[in-house]
C-alpha cells in the first residue's frame, strides 16, 4: 500500500484485494502479477506462469469467440493485500490481506474465503531470495520473498508474491492458477470510479486511522487521538476512503475475523455494482477501468483480466458465497506465535477441493457469511 511521507502507518487490508477482485473477476474474481502501467518496466513475471499478455482488448468480432471462451474452471484466484511504504527505502512488502476465490468447473459458482494474515504456516525455501524456510506468520511469505540478493533497497513484488503463492497452494491443498496484488491508491480509485458502493455494516465500527472529513488522525504514544469517523450499523453508501478504512478496522469486536468478514462483504458489493452495470461483458469499460489504477495494481498470470471478467460475469449474486473460516489463537500471552483455522475451517478446504463444499456448508451454516 502507498504510504505518504506524513501520514500515520496504515496497514493494507485486503480491501484493496478485495476491490481488483470485484473488477478483474467482477463475479468475484481477481488476478495476479504483472504491472499495469503502459510504458513502466514491468517486474519479472511470476516462476512458473504463462508471459502476462497484453492488457488491451478489442471489441471482439460478431463472428469470434467472446473474451475468456476457453476459461471453463475449476479455477482458484489469489488476491493478496500488501503493506508496501514507498517513503520507507527498502520497505518489504506484507502479505496483510489474504483472499483466495474458488470457481468450480462450469463457472456457475464462486467461494471466496480470507486466510488469517497471522495464520501459522510452513513457509517452503525459496532460493531466489536467500530464504531457507521456516514455520512463521503467513503475512510473512510475502516480505520474505521480495527479497532481492544484493540489492537490499529495492525488493521486488512480484517475486514476494511467488513464494506468498506457493505458501497458499500448499497450506491449502489448491492449485492457483491467477492472482493479483491491489494497493491503498488503486482501491480508493476504483471504489470512486464506481461511484461510491453500498453495503450492509453489521456492526457499529470506530476508525482508529481516520477522522470524520477524511483525514488523518494525529499519531501519539500509545495510539492516535483527535475526531474518529465512525461507521453505525445499518444500510451505508461509502466512498473510496471509507471503503476502504471501514474494512480495515481490526481493533473491534471480532477482531481480525470481524475484519475478514467486512472485507469479504466489500467484496460482493463491489461485485453487485459491477454487475448492475454490465461492466463484466463490457471488455472496452474493463480495459478503462483497469487503466484507470496504472501502477496502483500488480497483475500476473496467463488470461488477461478481461478475459476473466467476461468468463466470471455470468456467475449469479446468489451463487457467491462468502466463507468465514474459524479459528484461534497459538500460544497464550506473550507466547503467543500466531493462529490456527479450527477443524470445521480445515475440513473446509478438505470439502472444497473433493467438490464437496456445497453438502459441507449445509451442515455447518455458520461458515457462511449472510451480510
């Protein structure tokens, strides 16, 4: 996330994510690494992925195939959230938010479901950045990663996002065939490119980074002070930074989880709105909107994100479950080392990948998330 010289640590929630997914898979997909900008070098495309194409589309022709016709699934996208300070030289990137959305073949359902950013994970070895691995925080496989051998100043994204990938496939058991990583910027811009999105706050929610005009609390010991926004519950319409900060909110009731449920939730709504518009059989209006975020947006993998729009778009609003994985903390007090998903989150992922998660849902209906 970008990180202005004089404003308070912000820490990237998968917000961000949240947002490309709504537009790159607009049924509630998202994609992965390769920077958007038009004449910016990109960085090196992710070990074991297809070149990233280009990202311009024509209209495709009466007589042609429509974007994404050989995208039938099953396909498992990654969505990742990173902390990235730019005013901090050598700042590594933090896997903060982590969403992983899952389209069964046939491409009429979708499950999106977050991974705790302080889950507890074996991280493999990834000689490329000097890392040997090791059991840590999955927030961590991220900055690990960027590491870049002899140039400690300049970590790399995309590689970050290599070995966060890897990490994901294989704690959960998925193949990951597409991902994408969203900064602060590049949310803010696509939330108010769409006007602003509605959604449903389940529960009255305090800013602990924000006053009520938009600006910046006053950092202190110990915390912040001055004004605080404040989100009541209740039906709300938000704009790119209450989007944003709303989902970000952790220090409330839930904590962590409350806040994966809240980013989950911008997601759908994004997704409502965009499919409202049409936007997702619109290849020209995707190809503006993802101009629209530049270098905000870090995308890689083999379709390109029309491609995916186009394929998603016809998944149904009532087809898109959010998945609330459970779990819990390791080690007590100062001890403590990270979390765990609970049985009922691991046997999830046990249901979903024997396609199963439809039956396994029914029997625990507290996994889905209504609002």
């Amino acid at each position: 996330m970008i990180l202005g010289s004089m404003a308070p640590r912000r820490r990237w929630l998968l917000l961000g994510l949240a947002a490309l997914a709504a537009v790159a898979l607009i049924a509630g997909g998202a994609v992965v690494i390769t920077r958007l900008t038009g004449d910016s070098k990109p960085e090196a495309p992710v070990a074991g992925s297809p070149t990233p194409s280009p990202l311009g589309t024509p209209t495709p022709s009466p007589s042609g195939p429509p974007p994404g016709a050989g995208i039938t699934g099953p396909l498992n996208l990654l969505l990742v959230g990173v902390d990235t300070r730019v005013s901090v030289p050598g700042w590594e990137p933090h896997g903060d938010a982590v969403l992983v959305l899952h389209v069964p073949k046939g491409l009429g359902q979708a499950y999106l479901f977050s991974l705790p950013r302080d889950l507890l994970v074996d991280i493999p070895a990834f000689p490329k950045a000097g890392y040997k691995g090791g059991k840590t925080k999955l927030t961590h496989a991220m900055s690990f990663g960027s590491r870049v051998p002899g140039k400690p100043k300049q970590p790399s994204t995309a590689q970050g996002y290599e070995l966060l990938r890897s990490t994901v496939s294989g704690y959960t058991g998925l193949r990951i065939d597409a991902g994408a990583v969203l900064t602060f910027n590049g949310f803010d811009r696509l939330v108010n490119a769409l006007g602003g999105v509605d959604i449903y706050v389940d529960q009255r929610v305090a800013s602990l980074h924000r006053r009520p005009d938009g600006k910046y609390r006053q950092s202190a010991p110990g915390g912040y002070t001055g004004p605080q926004q404040v989100y009541e519950k209740g039906n709300q319409h938000l704009n790119g930074w209450q989007a944003l900060d709303y989902a970000r909110q952790r220090y409330i009731t839930g904590g962590d989880y409350a806040r994966q449920r809240h980013q989950q939730q911008l997601v759908r709504a994004l997704t409502r709105k965009i499919l409202d518009e049409g936007l997702a059989r619109q290849p020209e209006r995707v190809d503006q909107v993802v101009a629209a975020l530049g270098d905000t947006l870090v995308y890689a993998g083999g379709p390109r994100i029309v491609d995916f729009a186009y394929a998603l778009g016809g998944v149904r609003q009532d087809r898109f479950t959010l998945v609330g994985l459970p779990g819990s903390g390791v080690g007590k007090g100062s001890a403590y080392r990270g979390e765990q998903l609970t049985k009922d989150g691991q046997q999830f992922l046990t249901a979903l990948r024997a396609g199963r998660a439809d039956a396994y849902l029914a029997a625990h209906p507290t996994l889905v998330v209504k609002n």
